[in-house]
C-alpha cells in the first residue's frame, strides 16, 4: 500500500561528525599540495614513479575503509568500497578524454602531469558542488532517487549504443566555446613557456597554450561529474561517503594516467562495461524509489552490488585483452590516442588546429 506523500522525504544520515569532515578535507589539502609541490619541477613520469605513487594511492582507500569497517561496521564499509569501485571505473573513463586533450594541445610529457592535476583540483571542486545538490535534492523527497536514476539508465543507453556502433569519438578544440571565449579576450602564446599559465608578452600580459589545456580540462569535469555523482548516491545516501569516494578515486588518476597510458587503448569493452554498470545502479536507484512508495518492491543489496560491478569489470578487461590479442594490428576506433608533440614540434597556436577525437558517450 502506499504510503503518505508527507513520509517521502528521505532522511539522510551520515556516518561524519565535523571532526571526521576537518580531518578528512585537511589530509585531502595535504595532499593536493604536495602533489603540486612534487610536480613544481616539470619533468617526464618514469613507469617506475607512476606505478609507487598508484600504488600509494591504492593504499589509502583500502586503510580508509578497514578503519570503517572496525569503527561503523561492514555495512558502511561496504558501501564505501562499491561507491569506490564505481567511481574508480568511471574515473578511468576520464582517462581517455585526458589522453586526447593532452594529445590536442600538444602538451609536452614533462607537462602533463601538471594538467592533470589542475583537472583532479577542478573535479573535485565540482563534486563538492553535485554532492551538496544531490544531498539537497534527496533531502527534499524520494523523487530525486528516480530522477538520478532515470538520468543513469539514459546514459547507460546512449553509451551502449555508442560503443556497439563504433562510432568515432571526436573533439573539436576549437569549437570549445569557452576555448574560443578565452583567445577572443586574450592572447595566447604560439608555445609552451614552462608550468607558467600566464606569461608577459610585448608590453601584456598573455596565456600559455598550458592554460587552455588547463580550461579544456576542467570543462570536461563538469561532464564527467554529472553521472558519476548519482552513480554513487546509487551506492549509498552518506553525502561524506560519495564524497569520500570520489575523492580517493580522483586523487590517484594522475599516477594511474601515467600506469594504464598504453594499456588504454586496448581497453575496448570498456564503454560496453560502464553502460552495464550505470544501467544497473540506475535500475537499483529506481527500485529504491519505488519500495519507498510500495514496500514490496524489492531492492538490491549493496553486497550483491559489488559483485555485479566487479564482475562485468573483470570480465569486460579480460574480453578486451582477449580481442587486443587476436587483432593486436588493429586498434579500436577513437580508442588510440596520437602521441603528445615535442616542444620543438609545436606549430603555431596548437589550440587552433588540432582536431583529437574524444569520448561522445557522456551526456
């Protein structure tokens, strides 16, 4: 029977005193700044440095989520880790756009790591902002549980039917408005000047083709932050653990770059994943809605989640390398990204004329 429109309201509970939010934005501040501080000397990532510092940042959700499991239990700890996987997946999306704007503006190897911290910097600016809306939202009613997801079964349909047409994916610099905004108001340098973004030139002050790379960068995070919000309310209604999970996520995607920049490619299921996984959340969330309305709806356990997600991942990587290996002279179309030009390579105002391609799947 349903029950009354007044009791619709979702109550939503965290596990996060203020103490437990300081500690964890001040360990979060420490260590975006030394990344910068580390990344201050520009110079190319060695494999070696990648894979410790991924490692290193593997380390740190996994210690996170034991001190959950002993402090609140296996429930919250498991939502914690399914909310981490997802976002973790979704984040290796970001990767591919990454690549090829890195590849577009022509950014030199011993720059790169530099924009994708910019980028890191802005997502998760712009989750903080998607998470409070989202828990504004829930907080105001059940609906938004249908809303986040029939916005994630949308996506999902568009991302399958992408991959499964094998569409290339394409991004066209220049016809980014706010890249065409930027050069209309100032000049932009016709070559890199360091990790500087502005620099003085003939009497005033100019942009670096880094800044446009930059802006380029946290333009796509707004994209990137519209699905992979919900996905994770999907998961678990905490605000601190989609927060917390899409902070640990984001925080290692520079390293994780660097690791998986040549294995990417081969990842051609991929996509074909992703559409399952956010399909599936958005079909959990819409179950979600409906139990609150008709108690009995079934819903899905977070448990059973997890292994749903870890399973089509498992499965898509390894029909991935199955296929590298029976086709390796054959890359996936708009997988391969053209590897980044030298400094000494540069054409004039780079922005302008390159045409990468890039990831059409996301809304």
């Amino acid at each position: 029977m349903p029950v009354e429109a007044s009791s619709l309201a979702a109550d939503l509970t965290t596990i996060a005193s203020p103490g437990l939010w300081a500690i964890t934005v001040a360990v979060l501040l420490f260590l975006l700044v030394l990344d910068f501080v580390l990344t201050r000397h520009p110079h190319k990532v060695r494999m070696r440095e990648a894979v410790g510092w991924s490692a290193f940042y593997l380390m740190l959700p996994l210690v996170f989520g034991v001190y959950l499991w002993g402090v609140h239990g296996s429930t919250v700890s498991v939502e914690f880790f399914t909310g981490y996987v997802v976002e973790k997946s979704l984040s290796v999306d970001n990767l591919f756009v990454f690549m090829l704007l890195l590849a577009a503006f022509a950014v030199p190897p011993a720059l790169a790591q530099r924009v994708l911290l910019y980028g890191i910097v802005g997502a998760l600016a712009l989750r903080a902002v998607f998470i409070a809306l989202g828990a504004a939202a829930l907080k105001s009613g059940t609906w938004a549980f249908l809303l986040f997801g029939a916005v994630l079964i949308v996506t999902a349909v568009k991302v399958f039917r992408d991959a499964m047409a094998g569409h290339e994916q394409q991004m066209d610099i220049s016809s980014m408005r706010v890249v065409r905004l930027i050069r209309r108001f100032m000049p932009v340098t016709d070559d890199y000047r360091g990790s500087r973004l502005v620099v003085r030139e003939g009497g005033r002050r100019a942009l670096t083709p880094l800044a446009l790379a930059v802006v380029a960068v946290f333009a796509t995070d707004i994209v990137f932050a519209v699905d992979s919000v919900p996905a994770v309310y999907g998961v678990t209604e905490d605000p601190f653990l989609v927060f917390a999970t899409n902070a640990f996520a984001l925080l290692g995607l520079r390293a994780l770059y660097f690791v998986l920049q040549d294995a990417l490619a081969k990842l051609r299921h991929l996509n074909h994943g992703l559409s399952v996984i956010l399909a599936f959340i958005g079909v959990k969330l819409v179950l979600h809605w409906a139990h609150g309305i008709w108690t009995w709806v079934p819903e899905i356990p977070t448990p059973a989640s997890l292994a749903v997600i870890v399973g089509v991942l498992t499965t898509v990587t390894l029909t991935s390398l199955l296929a590298a290996r029976r086709a390796p002279a054959t890359p996936p179309s708009g997988t391969a990204a053209p590897a980044p030009a030298r400094p000494t390579e540069l054409r004039p105002e780079p922005p302008r004329t390159a045409r990468p391609t890039s990831p059409e799947h996301r809304p």
